[in-house]
C-alpha cells in the first residue's frame, strides 16, 4: 500500500500554550534553548513553545502556519550539526513529550516493543527496560497495559534497546530523525533497525500513524498522502543509489521502500515525531576487551580479521590509533586517577576495543576462536586489558571518552589564543574493502602536513574520527582543506561524508560533495511535496 | 611461602534498597562483585608474590555456589589456586560462624600457611571481625588495617605499616600471622585476556561442611552468637528544589531571595 491518510487531532486553544516571546526574553531566560552541541547560534529568532500535548502542538503549528512563522524542533538539544537550531521564527520545544506509553509483546517477531513519547531519553529508556521499571506504566491504571508490564517483569530476562549512540541523554525522537548511531551500530545498525513504528505531525498539523510493514512506495517509486479533507500530497521518492556504509547524509531511499524509512534519519525536513515504537533485545552477559598491537596496521589487520571470522559476534569494534595511545599514555603520567586504568603496557603502540558475549560462570568460556584469530594477527591476549563485571565496563566505557574530553580541553585552551580555532573532527566512513585504502590516505596526509592529528573511533563500521588539533590559524585552514580532500576521497571509494552526525546546519558544504546537484533537487522535491511552504526545520540539509 | 587470602563475595551496592514488606535487602538487578577490601588483600598477596619466587596464593571464600565468581576474579588477579566452602548449612552465619568456618577450612586445605591476607571489612555488613577472630581462633599475631607489607629477608616476619589515627604505625609479626589490608593498589588492577583464560584453567577446589572438623551445631544460624534482627535504611532526606532552564544571574537572584527568606543571611 503506498496511500496513506493524516488524522486532525482535535484543536487546542493557541492562547492556553506555554509560550516566550521576544528573542531578548528567551535569550536572558533560556540561555541553553539558542544551541546544541555544535555550539552554532544563528539570527534571533522570535518565540519558544513548551506545547505539553499533541494538541497543543497541532494548535502552535497551525498558527505559525497561518501567520507564515516557520518553526524548528527541539528534542534534547544533544545533536552536533545544529539540526535544533532555529534560524527564524519560532522554536518549539518538545520536553514535556516525556511518557512511556505501553509495552507489548509481538509473538510474530519475538519481541517486546516499548511505545513513548519522543522526549524520553536513551539513558532513561534503557535504565527502565533493564530493571523493568516504568513508573509512568504502573501508575496509567489501564488493566491491558498493567497486565503486559506483569508479563514483561515476570520474564528472567533483562532487556536493553540496542542503539547507542555517544550522548545518552539524546531525545528518543531525536534519535529517529537523525538515524542516531553509536558504537553498537557494528552489530546492531543504527536506530532505523530497532524502530517499528512512529506517530508524526505533518506540516498542515494532522498526524500520520506509520507503523513498519504497511506502507511501501509503489513500483514506480510513489507515495501519495491524503489529508483529512481529501486533498493529496504525492510524494515521489529519490532514486539514488546509498552509500554502502552507515550514513547520515541525504534522505533514505530504496525501490519499494518503506514510508516509514523516509521519516527516520530526515532530520526532522518531513514533520515532528511525537511517538515512536521501538524494539528491545535480551541482554547477554558480556567481557569488553582492549587487545594492544604492534601498530596501527597491525590494529587494522586484527579489524579485518575479527570481521572476517563468524565464530565471533563482537558488539562494537573500536579503534585507538598510535597518536591516541601516545596521548592515553602522556594522560596517565599526568594524572593516572583521571584515566584510571593501569598502565598501558609499554610494548603497546595501537589498541582495538570490542566487546562479545561471555558467561564468567561458565565451566568453559568460550573464547578459544578469539585467541586463535589474535594469535594469528601476531597479537599476543597477554597484551589486553579485559573486564566483565558490570563496574569494569563502565570503566572501559569511560576510558574511551578520555580522548574526546581531552581534545575538547585542548581546543578549549588553544581557542583562547586563536579565537577562530574550533574543534575538526571527521565523520567519513567507507565500505569494509576500503578501509585499509582510506587509512593509508589519512595517515600520509596527516603525517606529511606536519599537523597535531590523532585518530580513534568506530573502525568496526570503518568510520575512525580523526581529529586535527591545530595550534595557529594557518594549520587550521590547512587542516579544512584536507577535510575536504578526505571527504571527496571517502565517497570515490563508495562511503559517506556524513556517517553518524548529521548535515544538519553546518555540514551543508559536504552534502554536494557526496550528491549531484540533480540528487540534491530530488531531495528537495519530497520536502516539497510534504512542506510546500518549508514551514518545518528550515535551512536544515539544504538551504531553503 | 603460602599465603591464604580470604575473600568475600558482596552486593555491588552505593544505597542500600530495603524491601519495605520482607525488610530485607533488594537484590534484584544488583551485581556481585568482590568486596573491595578484600581485593586489596589479595594486591598485597600479588606484591609479595613478584618479591620472592616461592609465593604461592590460595583464594578462600565461604558463600553461596555463585561465590565462584569472586574467587575467579581473584585467580584472574594472581591467586594460584581458589577454595570454595559452600553448603547450606552455613547459611545464616554471623561473624564468629563465619570466622570459625574460614579458619577450619584454611586447617584443612593449607596447613601449612604462613600469612592470612583479609580486607579490614567487607562493604556489605562492614563489621570488620571477621579476620581479628580468625586470629583468635587459630592462636595467629594480628595486625590490622595494614597498607604496606613486605617479609623479612629470612623469610621469618612480616612487616606492616598500618594506619592509625594519627598516623602510622611499622610493626612486625613473626609468621604465621594474620594481616587486613585497608589499602591497595591506588588503580585496580585489571586482568589481560591471558588471564581471564588462564584463570579457569587453574585448581578450585569445593569443599563442603562435613569436609571440616566442625560439630553441626558450630555452623550458620546454629553456631552464631548474634543474629540480624532488622535491617532498615536511614530515613531519607527530602528532595530539594531545583532551578531549571534560567539564566546564571537569574538563578543566582533566585536563590539569594531564598536563603534571605529563610533567613540564612541578612538582608
């Protein structure tokens, strides 16, 4: 089926809905509200809602609508290309969209699915899932919901939501329009593959109920949308062909694709998510190991092996590259409690960090493959730090973000000197068969300009953050251009210039580099057809 | 050199959650884990171990069948060979139980021990008896709260800095003796893979409580002198107010107005 109908919700009084006005009132009142992560702050802008309901929401939409003020959506402001940023207009905060709604069991798929509101965060989401406690469940007094949640707490079994994206107190809502990904994307994909259904409010402000499964675009690549009224919105879908990588740039396609994939990962271009269904997965008992090599080839020829050998179901394979270890190491002479973990092994100049199952109960652990394949990359186990008990990988987890905490600092400090310095970080990924290939581009590059440079992150998905610390204007300048090449470089060999953040507001530039202009005129063709008048997110993607 | 450190299996808890209708500890979702202390005992033991080739390291717990975790943490940490003394019979044991367990079951599997390793307390009952009557029962020197150790070179003593109130204290006792560590490695140590392999390849040995020479009646409930009458959490604190969403200075005004209303400072 590729028709679809959108649902009235019935009207709110505009008057009644918790509203600043002035941008001098919201800026001196609600200083965090003017950004996110990225920092980028744009023109003033004129008013902030806190609509408490659909409702509320539908009646603030409408009314900008009719007097023609474009708004922009705010989940939990976490996001880092500025997708929450307004650049006119109004701001629409979507905070108190914060309720668990139900839980279910869905016997066809074996599986149990947690439906809320889109302001509920990752971090709560996954605290209630894994000690099944939703206290927004227990008080709704519904018999039907009451009688699932006994069911779901009666199982042995803990349960988690997959995703894990860095910043775990992300908006649910704001996960799904950016296709949010994390470390766990290696094994389990990225948010699209884990949401099941959503609820989203149209420009008009009418609701489209879309679960997976139902809607698919027609042969010849259709959609059409019927309002209330009976008035149709085709939509025809793009037909580029997708990176072969995780990815964050441009809207989804595929022939026959599902509505609600066009949704997922739009960031926010198509309307406003207020519910969404999302599915949970048992929880296994895991060892989360650091295996040190030789070198960053050596890392790299572990990576492919590791992938290669089926045996082994690792959750997320991440990379400390010999520039990160090096400065891992200066840390831990610094200030070895900030780091806390003991010294890295002195023969160790690279490291992979990955995670799988394992039952420390077990008469015989089964780690005998894993042995094999690091022995055969002329890796020695005794070289490894590896931890199961739950306080242990937290504190893997947190020496991972060592790194990101240091070049915050570090940019920080050198800004202060050179105020036009800001932090460059790449987010290109690559097919597997390229990895090695694109490495190869980086490091040469790199280690040729003479640049502070350091690389780790998500190799598993050959998606490795490299990040340029510049110390003057001329290496920043000259840092930029070799993101430029990387970039060009990272889609000739089939990847992505965005994988996981987003184009957002401030990665406009990149998205040409990986679409024609004629692709480019396709995407904005479906925002067309869903937001004739670009009331909704505007300037995100593409500029309006 | 045998050293026998004796560990304790714990509740990895920071509150602790009472169930108001049992009024007993929730342990739902909570993870066990080796009592800190006890894993500082058992650095001690490894520190000893890399001064002299002769060091050899049994790991003993009393607990529950699961109690095997927390002595296969400790062979993954350096200990040689785990002992675990595990039957229902124990159940209920209050300190001096306990104490008399462990030390029979030390008689039994390393008689000839030179040095019993404790932590001060365990993080769960944090009664910190325990080792002291260890000490009692097998008639051992005891130096508590122990930071730094080392053996004599004739291999005779062990010498201690232990904390004191104002400071420290060096103390030396001839072997065997027993010691409880308040402090040790400043990072926890962490195992390789090597080691997490090679620790389920190593001896750990069950042993039960008809393995001990002990009457019945010695045993948990029955051979303790004390029992937990009532576990409670201390009454909560209310929860404060919160400023959200406002600027610095209008917080700052906000909670000026405040503490002059409650007349914490003048006007």
């Amino acid at each position: 089926m590729h028709e679809i109908t959108s649902r009235p919700v019935p009207p709110a009084d505009f008057a009644k809905v918790r509203m600043v006005e002035g941008f001098d009132e919201i800026k001196s009142r609600f200083p965090t509200y003017l950004s996110d992560e990225s920092k980028l702050t744009l023109q003033p802008f004129d008013y902030l809602f806190f609509p408490k309901d659909e409702e509320e929401l539908a009646a603030v939409v409408k009314e900008m609508g009719r007097r023609g003020v474009k708004v922009t959506i705010a989940g939990a402001r976490t996001g880092l290309v500025g997708g929450c940023v307004p650049p006119e207009g109004a701001l629409i905060s979507l905070e108190h969209f914060d309720r668990v709604l139900s839980i279910y069991h869905v016997s066809q798929a074996e599986e149990w699915r947690l439906r809320v509101q889109g302001a509920v965060t990752l971090r709560d989401l996954n605290e209630m899932a894994m000690h099944k406690r939703f206290p927004d469940l227990e008080r709704c007094g519904d018999e039907q919901v009451l009688a699932e949640l006994k069911r779901f707490k009666d199982e042995r079994t803990a349960y988690f939501y997959p995703p894990d994206p860095t910043e775990t107190s992300a908006s649910l809502g704001g996960t799904v329009a950016t296709n949010a990904s994390g470390a766990r994307t290696f094994r389990y994909g990225p948010t699209r593959a884990w949401v099941r259904g959503i609820r989203v409010m149209l420009a008009n402000g009418e609701f489209l109920e879309i679960p997976r499964g139902k809607y698919f675009a027609s042969p010849s690549g259709w959609f059409v949308i019927y309002d209330s009224e009976g008035k149709d919105y085709p939509v025809r879908i793009p037909d580029y062909a997708m990176p072969r990588t995780k990815n964050t740039s441009g809207f989804f396609t595929s022939p026959y694709m599902d509505l609600i994939d066009l949704f997922i990962g739009s960031e926010g271009a198509f309307g406003v998510i207020t519910e969404v269904d999302v599915a949970l997965l048992q929880l296994q008992e895991r060892i989360s190991i650091v295996q040190f090599t030789k070198s960053d080839e050596q890392a790299i020829a572990l990576v492919e092996t590791l992938r290669a050998d089926k045996r082994l179901k690792l959750d997320f394979l991440e990379f400390y590259a010999e520039t990160a270890i090096e400065i891992l190491r200066e840390r831990q002479k610094e200030d070895p409690k900030a780091v806390d973990m003991p010294p890295i092994p002195a023969q160790a100049r690279a490291a992979v960090f990955f995670d799988l199952a394992f039952d420390p109960l077990a008469e015989k652990p089964e780690l005998d493959a894993l042995e094999e394949v690091i022995a055969s990359c002329g890796e020695s186990v005794a070289n490894s730090w590896a931890g199961y008990e739950a306080r242990e990988r937290t504190r893997f987890k947190v020496f991972r973000h060592v790194l990101p905490e240091w070049i915050n600092a570090t940019v920080a400090q050198r800004k202060k000197k050179h105020p036009g310095l800001h932090k460059l970080g790449t987010d290109l990924a690559v097919p597997d068969e390229r990895l090695k290939d694109m490495w190869e581009v980086y490091k040469q590059a790199l280690e040729s300009a003479g640049l502070e440079w350091l690389a780790y992150g998500h190799i598993g998905n050959n998606h490795v953050h490299l990040n340029v610390l510049a110390r003057n204007m001329d290496e920043f300048q000259k840092a930029q251009g070799l993101y430029a090449e990387f970039a060009k470089k990272a889609v000739k060999f089939g990847g992505t210039v965005s994988a996981e953040h987003g184009i957002g507001k401030t990665k406009l530039k990149f998205l040409s580099a990986m679409f024609s202009h004629e692709q480019i005129a396709q995407m904005r063709a479906v925002k067309k057809s869903l937001d004739p008048k670009d009331l909704i997110n505007p300037g995100n993607i593409f500029l309006s | 050199m045998n050293i026998v450190v004796c560990v304790k299996q714990v509740p990895e808890i920071t509150d602790v959650k009472v169930n108001p209708e049992t009024g007993t500890l929730v342990r739902e979702g909570v993870a066990s884990i080796l009592n800190p202390f006890c894993e500082y005992a058992l650095d001690h033991a490894a520190r000893l171990k890399a001064s002299r080739e002769d060091v050899h390291i049994t790991a003993l717990t009393m607990g529950p069948p699961q109690a095997r975790g927390a002595l296969l943490r400790c062979l993954e940490l350096g200990a040689d060979r785990g002992v675990l003394v595990t039957d229902r019979k124990f159940a209920g044991a209050d300190t001096w139980a306990t104490a008399l367990t462990l030390s029979a079951a030390v008689k039994r599997t390393e008689p000839e021990y030179d040095l019993i390793l404790v932590g001060k307390q365990a993080i769960d009952g944090d009664t910190a008896q325990v080792g002291p009557e260890m000490a009692e029962i097998l008639g051992l020197p005891q130096i508590m709260y122990g930071v730094e150790m080392e053996f004599t070179p004739n291999g005779k003593r062990v010498r201690v800095k232990r904390e004191v109130e104002a400071g420290y204290q060096l103390i030396e006792a001839r072997l065997p003796a027993l010691v409880s560590a308040s402090k040790g490695e400043r990072i926890r140590r962490v195992p390789s893979l090597a080691d997490v392999i090679a620790a389920r390849q190593k001896e750990l040995l069950v042993i039960s409580a008809s393995e001990l020479d002990l009457d019945e009646n010695q045993l948990g409930l029955m051979g303790s002198f004390t029992q937990v009458v009532k576990i409670f959490p201390p009454s909560e604190k209310k929860g404060g107010r919160r400023l959200e969403g406002l600027s610095p200075e209008a917080a700052a005004k906000e909670i000026a107005a405040y503490l002059r209303a409650e007349q914490f400072i003048g006007d």
